[in-house]
C-alpha cells in the first residue's frame, strides 16, 4: 500500500513540471540547507524572479531575544516553586508537630476515656543474664505473661565458659522449649542419634510464644559485642553477675574458665560494673539512634536538613512517650541479703552499690527502676506471694575512693533478713518495665521477712 501511494505522488509531481524545468538550470535558493518545499517552489517559479532574502543575523537576534523570554520566565517559576515549597515545608513540619503530640496525648489504643498506662506492645526486650536461674526465669515470665503484644524477647547468653547445660540447659527449660515431642538415640548409637531432640507441639506449646524469643551469646566485658546486642532494643533487665551468691563463680563453682580469666587479664572489669556501663552506653546509644532516625524521618517529609528539623521541633524526638516501658531495670541485691565477701575487685555489697550508683547518675537521659532484690529463698518462701517494696536505705561509705559498705556483721546479725522466691523476683523485674509506682526509684523488693541466717 505505501509503495502505491509513493508511486502516485511522484508520478502527479513529475506531471505537473515543464520539460524545461529538467533540461535547464534550476535556481536554488541561497540556503543551503533550505526545505523541501523551497526547491520546489524554484523549479516552479520564474527564471529570472528574486529569491526572498534571509537573514541571518536578524535571526539570531530573534532567537536570543526568544531565549531570554524564556529564561526570565524560568526564572520567575523557579522563585515561585521555593515560595510555595517553603510555604508546604511549613505546613507540613506544623501538621507533623501536630500529631506527633497528638500521639503523645493518646494511648495505644487510642482511647481517651482511659488513662495513659505504660505498654510493652511492638517492643523488644532484653534480658542479660538469661542463662542464670533467675534470668532464666525473667525470660519464661516476659514470654508467658506479654508473649502476644512484645515485637521481641532477645535472651543473652553470658558465655564464657558455660558448658550446654550451663548456658543453654537452664533456659531451654524455663522456657518450655523441651515440652515438645522428644527423642533420644540408644547410648550405643552415632553421636547424631544419640543426641536428644524436641519438635514443637502446638497444643502443648502454642502458648510459650517461643516464636518471640532470639537468643545471642555475648562477652559483657567487650563493648563491641555489647553495643550489636543492645542495638534496636526498647528496654533492658539486667541480672547478669559474677556472684554465685556474694562469691564469685569462679571460687563457688570453682569454673576454670571464670579463673583463667580472672588471672590472665585482672584488669578486665567487672560484670557487676563495667559490663553493666557497656550496656547502658549501648542502649543510650540506640535510643540516640533512633531518635536521629525519627528526626531524619521528619527531615524528608517536611524538605530540610534533620539539624534543622531537630533545632526547629518541639516535640517528642529527643523525649519518651507516656506510653513506652521503663528502659532499664537493674537487679541487685539488699544490703541484708548476703555477707560481704572480699574480692581482688572489692568487696560484695561495695560493688553491688557502685553498679546502682551508675544507673543513677551517669545515665540521666534513661528512665530506670533499680531493684534490690531480698535473699533468694525457693525453699522456705511460697511462690506467688504479694511484693512488698520498701525504700533503699544507704549502707556505703567512700574508702580511699572505693566505695564500701558501711555495715557492719554485727549490725547484720541483728536485723531482719528481706527474702523472696526467685520466681517473684522474676515476676517483680519483668513488670518494673511497667510500674509507674517504682519509675526513677531504687527499691527494695521482697515478699518475707525472717531472722537472718549470715553467717
């Protein structure tokens, strides 16, 4: 079809030229690059008729005259694009103020008629120390009580020279992940047959929440280690310690790995100190984190710089929510609980205080709760008992910059002993991270008082 039309064109343009017009000269325009149409027009035209003249230099000029018209409305579009982009910014920066404090005057659920409670949903929690008996116990609560609104429940492992039992054993256990269907090999076959193994049973199982539980192995004493732990995380339970008791692990249980470290690199640290700074570093780091996060958030919606956002925002990006848990609740011990035990670090109670005495004051950008936790009793004190909470008494002195505590056996021997099942003690840590009654407060915490049993 386009080869016909081709064809009838050219044939009615050659009919409609004189046998002159191919046998003598054409005149061409002057342009060399003229249209088709133009040299259309020459063949056609007069021999001796002029060609209208061009030029060029008047072209030019039009077309830079042309060209700065529309440059200048550039321009003008271009100045009222930022009017309008700076008069969006403000109003988008206003309309986000104003809901970032509306979020802060509502509650989870949105609610107005009820009162703005603490609320551990979409959080992560962490808990160092998970491996020992009472941390052990602090993750089966958190999983069991808040295991259906909690994002996450991270278990950290203490493992330096923790055997299977030791660091994996005692929490498998608390948390139920050996309830499942069980097998073992015979004692005569491979090492893989002979290992035991568990699968989960949903109807024995399907209320742990063991799907909510990450546990990780870290060095408490290694600050790199501590701060990828600690990154993410909403709130802290720390009961990690070197003390079986007031003695240390390695002279309790007489754990060669606990006593080649101790006298291989002395000048370490301490669980109970520099492993507890490291966490509350980390986790002041991450909430530092976050809040750059929030504000660079902020800084993309509304079009500017976060330092601008951060300087120009008012709200709560540099502040905690009415609604989010207490970030860090540190277990300790009461000044009765156990005798004082002299160790090349310090003594027991002295440690134990200074530990408290970071929470309280090198942290203040943290919400805490510090628990002194009454002797650990499973055998003579109920589980399920009401939690009594008294205030803390200060015992220590400073001794050559070291502190101490002040009290002495005798005065020990004469005063009531504060106990409690670690169970309840348990049950006491998890819900610190909602207790507004005991927020910014060290406490002690215990559930029985009996004549004390130091020797």
């Amino acid at each position: 079809m386009k080869f016909i039309i081709i064809t009838l064109a050219a044939s009615a343009l050659t009919s409609t030229l004189t046998a002159d017009a191919f046998t003598q000269p054409t005149q061409i325009a002057r342009r060399s690059a003229c249209p088709f149409f133009y040299t259309y027009l020459s063949a056609t035209s007069e021999e001796n008729e002029p060609l209208p003249e061009f030029d060029d230099n008047e072209e030019a000029k039009n077309d830079k005259t042309e060209a700065d018209k529309f440059l200048e409305k550039a321009q003008q579009l271009r100045e009222q694009i930022r009017q309008m982009e700076s008069q969006i910014g403000d109003d988008r920066r206003a309309r986000y103020v104003e809901q970032m404090e509306n979020d802060q005057d509502n509650n989870i659920d949105d609610d107005d008629d009820t009162p703005k409670k603490k609320s551990l949903k979409g959080k992560r929690v962490l808990i160092l120390g998970a491996n020992g008996r009472l941390g052990s116990m602090i993750t089966r609560y958190l999983l069991r009580t808040y295991g259906s609104e909690i994002k996450e429940a991270v278990a950290a492992v203490h493992y330096v020279g923790q055997a299977t039992t030791r660091g994996y054993g005692r929490l498998s256990y608390e948390v139920g992940a050996e309830d499942g269907v069980g097998t073992i090999g015979a004692a005569w076959s491979s090492e893989d047959e002979r290992n035991a193994s568990f699968q989960f049973d949903p109807k024995t199982m399907g209320g742990y929440y063991l799907n909510k539980l990450r546990i990780v192995e870290v060095e408490l004493l290694d600050p790199v280690q501590v701060q990828t732990i600690t990154e993410d995380v909403d709130a802290i339970i720390y009961c990690a310690t070197d003390f079986d008791g007031n003695r240390p692990k390695a002279v309790a249980s007489l754990n060669a790995a606990f006593l080649f470290r101790a006298i291989a690199n002395p000048d370490k640290g301490r669980v109970e100190i520099e492993g507890l700074r490291n966490c509350l570093e980390g986790l002041t780091l991450s909430m530092n984190n976050k809040r750059w996060k929030e504000q660079r958030r902020m800084a993309s919606y509304v079009g500017e710089s976060a330092a601008e956002v951060a300087a120009a925002s008012k709200t709560s990006t540099s502040t905690k929510k009415p609604t989010d848990p207490t970030q860090f609740v540190l277990v300790s011990t009461c000044p009765d609980a156990y005798g004082n035990f002299e160790t090349p670090f310090g003594e027991f109670n002295g440690m134990k205080r200074q530990g408290e005495k970071i929470v309280l004051d090198e942290f203040p950008s943290l919400s805490f709760s510090v628990l002194q936790m009454g002797k650990f009793d499973d055998n003579f004190v109920e589980e399920g008992m009401e939690l009594q909470f008294a205030e803390a008494e200060e015992d220590t002195v400073v001794v050559d910059g070291v502190i101490c505590a002040a009290r002495t056996e005798e005065n020990i021997k004469k005063a009531q002993q504060k106990r409690i099942n670690r169970r309840d003690a348990a049950r006491a840590a998890v819900d610190a991270l909602l207790n507004e009654d005991i927020a910014g407060k060290k406490v002690q915490v215990f559930t029985k008082v009996g004549v004390t049993d130091i020797w």
